[in-house]
C-alpha cells in the first residue's frame, strides 16, 4: 500500500482540499467528454465536504452535468431517515439541484437488502466500465470510523473485503442495523480512493494504519487502496497526532 497523507489545519481546510481535488478530476473527465464517476460515503466528515461542495466556488465552478453520483454504503432505512446516507448528501448537496437527476444512483435503504444488493451491483454493472470483474470508479470517497470500519466494514467482518460480490449486505456490530455495503474488492478496484479523516479520535488508529503496524490488520481501513494498491489520506491536525 502506498500512502500519500495531506495534512490540513481544520477539518473545513481538509473538506476544502478534497473539494478541489474533485473539481479538478471532474473538469479533467469534462474535458475528455466523460463522465466522472464518484462513490461517496456517510458520515460528518463527507457531510462538511458536500457543504463546501454545495457553496462557491464550487457552485457554479464544478462540471456538474459531468458527474454521476453513486453511494459507498447505506443504512438500510427509508431515504428520509435521519440515518440515510443519502437524506445526509440530499440535506447538504443535492437539494441544491445541481446534479442532473439522471446521473444520481441511490442505495435503496428502504428495499429488502438481500434484493437491494442484487439490484445495485447490476446497476453498477450497466454504469460503470469493469477491470478485473468488478466495477470502476473514478473516485472513491470513504471516512472512517473510530474503530477502524470504513465503508460499512466492520472489524467484525473481514470477510467482506474478499466478497466476489461488487455490494452486499452488512450488520452494524453494536446497533446491529442492517447496511448496504460496497466490497472492498470494488473499492481497491477505483481509479482513485480517498479518506477524508479528521479529529483526535481516529488520531491511534489512523497511526497505526499509516504506519502498517501488526495491529492494524484488525482494522478494515488499512486493507483499502485503489487497483495500483494508492490511497491518499486527507486528514487535519488533529487526526495526524499520532502520526
Ligand atoms: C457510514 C459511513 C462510514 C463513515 C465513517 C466516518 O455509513 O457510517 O459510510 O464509513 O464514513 O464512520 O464517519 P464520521 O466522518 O462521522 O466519523
């Protein structure tokens, strides 16, 4: 695994670094006539980065006709639960109307997960172009959680990272709610894959991770790097002090 880690005052800066860091992938893919195909994840840490995101300069600067928006994970509830993953990304960007309709592709929480996953991974399969057997994204978007799960892959469940599924179902290992997951094998298949992590208390684990210590194989975050085996970290101060 090669890291490269970005290290920002705030979490704003760190939001605002990886805003631009989409803005210029996606003008490079309008450039091209493409689209630029981005997996997002839950979480306070992507939602501070869809708020710089949904404000100027971003507003009116992003090709946002070129974007097509899918989701990492997903909590299996109603999209209007305030638990949703995607009520979250609508609340903070999509209200705003800037991403064609079309071009936005929603886990379904609110499906029966064993037929949601089926359902996704076909979309995924018509979408996106495929390597390896699994579907590529531009852009992978994770946070990570103070245990170490990121996507919805939880130290619980390793297993999930060697799924020859492209999506499945997974189990939140203390509230025991039902999730929908991409595997990790279609998240090391991205172009790209970046972590936005902020705050002291992801401060040891992500140490650990970044330093390949033995005990961070407990942690599925530090199984994740993109098809060249690259992962960039954008991180702020205070999640960079045990590093
Ligand atoms: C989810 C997310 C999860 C999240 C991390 C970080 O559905 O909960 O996809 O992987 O990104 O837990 O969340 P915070 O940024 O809120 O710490």
């Amino acid at each position: 695994m090669e890291n490269t880690v970005h290290v920002f005052e705030d979490s704003k800066s760190t939001a605002e670094a990886v805003a631009q860091r989409i803005f210029e992938l996606a003008v490079n893919k309008s450039n091209k006539n493409d689209f630029f195909n981005m997996a997002v994840s839950g979480g306070s840490t992507p939602k501070q980065l869809f708020e710089v995101l949904a404000e100027e300069p971003y507003a009116s600067s992003i090709p946002w006709q070129t974007i097509r928006l899918f989701w990492v994970d997903e909590r299996c509830v109603e999209p209007t639960d305030s638990e949703s993953n995607f009520g979250m990304t609508y609340d903070s960007l999509l209200h705003k109307h800037y991403i064609p309709v079309e071009n936005i592709f929603r886990m379904k929480g609110e499906e029966i997960p064993a037929d949601e996953i089926e359902e996704y991974s076909e979309i995924l399969k018509n979408e996106l172009p495929e390597r390896n057997g699994f579907p590529v994204f531009d852009l992978i978007l994770l946070g990570m959680g103070d245990d170490g799960h990121t996507a919805s892959i939880f130290p619980n469940n390793l297993t999930l990272l060697k799924s020859e599924k492209s999506v499945e179902v997974a189990t939140h290992p203390i509230s025991r709610q039902k999730r929908i997951t991409l595997t990790g094998k279609t998240i090391n298949n991205a172009d790209k894959v970046f972590f936005l992590i902020t705050g002291s208390n992801k401060a040891a684990i992500l140490s650990s991770i970044i330093k390949k210590t033995p005990e961070s194989l407990k942690y599925p975050a530090s199984y994740v790097g993109n098809y060249l085996n690259e992962v960039e970290f954008f991180i702020d101060k205070s999640a960079s002090l045990k590093i």
